[in-house]
C-alpha cells in the first residue's frame, strides 16, 4: 500500500471512530458480556509416553492352508499373508476367503468407496466405464508378474459378478480397480517428517507419515484399517493399508526401510496417460522387496519415475538416510514443467522456501528441490510446510512421545483453517528406529481426534 493510500486509510478509520461516538470523542471498546469459545490449537493437556499400547484382539481366522490368518482388533485388522508356504496365486485366494469370514459385509463397505472414487477421478463428468475397464486392465498387465497372479487371484475369489454395477456387490474388475486406485484414480493430501539422530533423545532416527484420502461419505475406511505382514524371508515387510488392498501406501521392511506415498500432481491439468506406464505402488512393493537400504530404493524408484502415471513424492526412509523421491512423469519432463530428482536433506531448495533445520526432511504435496515444479503457490503445502519447520525448530530434541505431540497441536474439525493433523486423516505411522517399533494411530468414526490414541502394531 502506497504513503498516500495508507494516510487515506487512516483518515476514513479515524472518521468512522468519531461518527461512531457520536461527537468528537472515542467510543470505548469493551469486551463484557464476550465469551472465549474455543482456539485453533489443543488447549488439552497432551502426556503421550514413548511406549504404546498393544490393541484389544476380538476375533481370528485362518485359511485352511495357513497362508493367511486375520485377527481382528478393535481398532484395525492384523492380517499375516505367507508367501514362504504358498505361491502367490494361492495366497490371494487364501486371502479373499479369510477376508470374507473376518468380514462378511466387506462388499458393502467398499463398493460404494469404489464408485465415490470413480465419480471424484472424472470430476462429474459422464463416465465411460469400458473406457475405465481398459485402463484398469492396461495398468495391471505392467504390474509384476507374482503381484498381478495374488491380485488376479485374490479378485476371482472374492468377486460376485462381472463388470461395473453400482449395486451393493463387487465384480471381477471392480476388485482390480480398488487395487489400483493411487496409479488409476488417484490420492489425496499427505505430509511426512524425518528427524536424524542428532535432533532425537535416543540418537536413532525418528520417522512420522501422515496419510489424508477420502475417508469415504460414511467413513468406511475407518472401519477397515488394516497391518498387513506380508512373510517373505528377507523379502518381508510390513504394510499399513485398508483390509483386502495389496499395492503399497504405507510400508517398512524388515531392514527398516519405509515408503510412503504422497500425490503431487501436475500443473495445467496435463492429459492422464496409463499406455505403457507401470503402477507406482507395486513399483514400491518391488523396491522393498529388492533393497534394504532407503538409498538404493529411492534412486531405483526415481529412474523409474517417467513410467508412472502421476507425479508423486515418495518418502524413502532407513536408519541412517532420509529421502523424497521427486518422481516425474516423462509427460511433465518433456513439457519442461518439473524433473525428477531424489532429495535429501542437504538439497537444495527452490527459491523462496524456507527451511531452518538441516539434519530434518519434511515433504508435503510439492516438489521441494530447486527449480522443480512448485506447488508451494498451493496455500495448503506452504501452510503445512511452515508449521512442521516452526513445531521441529522449537525442540533441540525429540523423543517418540514429542514425535505423536506434532500431530495433537491443532484442533482437528476447522473448516477452513488448514491443518496438518485434519479431518481427512486416516493414519499417523511413527516409526522409531532405535528399538524398530511401529507406532500408528488409526482414525475411527467420521474424523480424527484432536489427540490421536497410538498403538503399537509391530516392528521391523
């Protein structure tokens, strides 16, 4: 505001005061009769502790062959896949079944979460479900040959009929679709945060993923939270999911290395492409399986980058390392718009993003690195980015009970305000690499808790 128009603001201010006091003196401003209503942030008090409690188990089931037992627990479902005694047509098999004992209604929860989906990819449009049929089918042909036979299988077994059908039951290739929704349909909002030794109390690195998706109209995704371990040898890891879901969103493997998903998207709406590209989150399966360090999977996952379907950061991290992969398809690369990159902590930033703490990685829904595509325009990212830099710059040290604070600052059902712990939360996972616990806190009902219950479902 210019020297003139700020004089020009002062005097209608001042005019006002006056006509409002009706003569020449300043009306009085009181606040009797005023009620504090509330604030932003959690006035509760929050007293976390570094241990979590273990779930209240409810019921269990086996398949018949032992490849696959699910126990149910109040808040979420353990499920065991092993694939050191089965192949892996016959663990999907294995899973379908048990997951219809453990949950009968299954389909009636997810096929009206399928469709929610569906309708929110095509934006309202009319919506062209051979043409959906063939992208389904496209993408999952690219998915590696072990994964497509468990999904293949596990769809056969679980499906009721053929085709798309909005009618309480699930087909055949709606099974495939729900499989594929991050490479197909697409996500939504997530954030991450990696602390190094030297800015934790047990010297060992702390890791928080905070997922948001569409929670479904009814929130049916609440009610089936889902650790899946799938058994593998040194193949093994442990998956942080929905019940009957097989691609990755969340995961560690059994060497500590965690991945998980964030959507970055691109910008101008450039044309949805699935010819010739790979599913990203069995990529991930793939890098998990194959790696046992976060370097190796990330560097692999970003040269694989160009074949995926949408831009996304992927959070890539192990004992010792702390990494985004900066993943671009190659429609964005060759329209110059963004490139691939694997960044760490001592990258480079684009201009004008701050960040005040070195040996700390925090991602949100934008690429970071200098000169890449920014989304930090996004009042969404640059918001959530300040607030982990302010929260991480207030504490020389963290230990695992600081690390679940971050997510109990803001009270979480605001409306408008963005938070980072919101109501489109399904999941914090906080993985503490000095004794390889996994700590989760699950949304239940409509919304998160303004201070989220963790419980302890495994380590690596």
């Amino acid at each position: 505001m210019s020297k003139k128009k700020n004089i020009f603001a002062g005097i209608i201010s001042l005019a006002t005061l006056i006509s409002m006091s009706g003569c020449g003196e300043m009306a009085k401003i009181t606040t009797d009769g005023m009620t504090r209503v509330g604030s932003y942030n959690v006035e509760q008090e929050v007293n976390y502790t570094d241990d979590s409690e273990e779930d209240v188990l409810q019921a269990e089931f086996s398949s018949d062959d032992g490849l696959c037992t699910i126990k149910k627990y109040k808040t979420y479902y353990d499920v065991t896949l092993d694939y050191e005694k089965g192949t892996p047509a016959s663990v999907g098999a294995a899973y379908a079944s048990t997951l219809l004992e453990a949950r009968p209604d299954y389909a009636k929860s997810m096929e009206p979460y399928l469709y929610e989906n569906i309708k929110s990819a095509f934006g309202g449009r009319d919506i062209n479900y051979e043409s959906l049929e063939k992208r389904i089918l496209t993408l999952e042909s690219a998915i590696p040959d072990e994964y497509r036979e468990e999904i293949e299988s596990f769809a056969n077994t679980l499906s009721e009929e053929e085709g798309y059908s909005e009618n309480g039951k699930l087909s055949y290739i709606e099974i495939l679709t729900l499989e594929m929704i991050p490479d197909a349909l697409r996500p939504t909002a997530c954030s991450a945060l990696s602390l190094d030794g030297s800015r934790t109390v047990s010297g060992e690195r702390l890791t928080l993923r905070n997922l948001e998706w569409n929670l479904g109209s009814a929130a049916q995704m609440t009610e089936i939270h889902a650790v899946t371990h799938m058994k593998k040898a040194e193949k093994s890891m442990t998956v942080i999911s929905m019940l009957g879901l097989l691609d990755i969103i969340t995961a560690v493997n059994d060497d500590g290395v965690m991945i998980a998903i964030l959507d970055v998207g691109s910008k101008n709406n450039m044309e949805y492409v699935y010819e010739g590209k790979k599913c990203y989150t069995y990529e991930i399966r793939y890098a998990l399986e194959e790696f046992d360090n976060a370097r190796d999977a990330g560097e692999f996952l970003v040269e694989e980058s160009g074949d995926f379907t949408w831009c996304n950061n992927l959070l890539c991290t192990d004992s010792k390392d702390a990494l985004c992969c900066e993943n671009v398809t190659s429609e964005v690369a060759s329209a110059c718009r963004a490139h691939s990159v694997l960044r760490g902590t001592d990258t480079e930033l684009m201009e004008g993003l701050k960040w005040d703490t070195p040996d700390a990685l925090c991602i949100v829904n934008s690429f970071a690195t200098k000169d890449n595509q920014d989304g930090f325009t996004e009042l969404s990212n640059i918001s959530r980015f300040e607030k982990y830099n302010k929260w991480v710059s207030e504490k020389d040290k963290f230990s695992v009970a600081d690390m679940k604070g971050i997510m109990a600052h803001e009270v979480v059902n605001q409306y408008e305000v963005i938070n980072v712990h919101n109501s489109g939360t399904v999941h914090t996972v906080i993985v503490d690499y000095a004794t390889g616990d996994i700590h989760v806190a699950f949304t239940t009902g409509e919304c998160a808790d303004d201070i989220p219950t963790y419980l302890k479902v495994g380590s690596y």
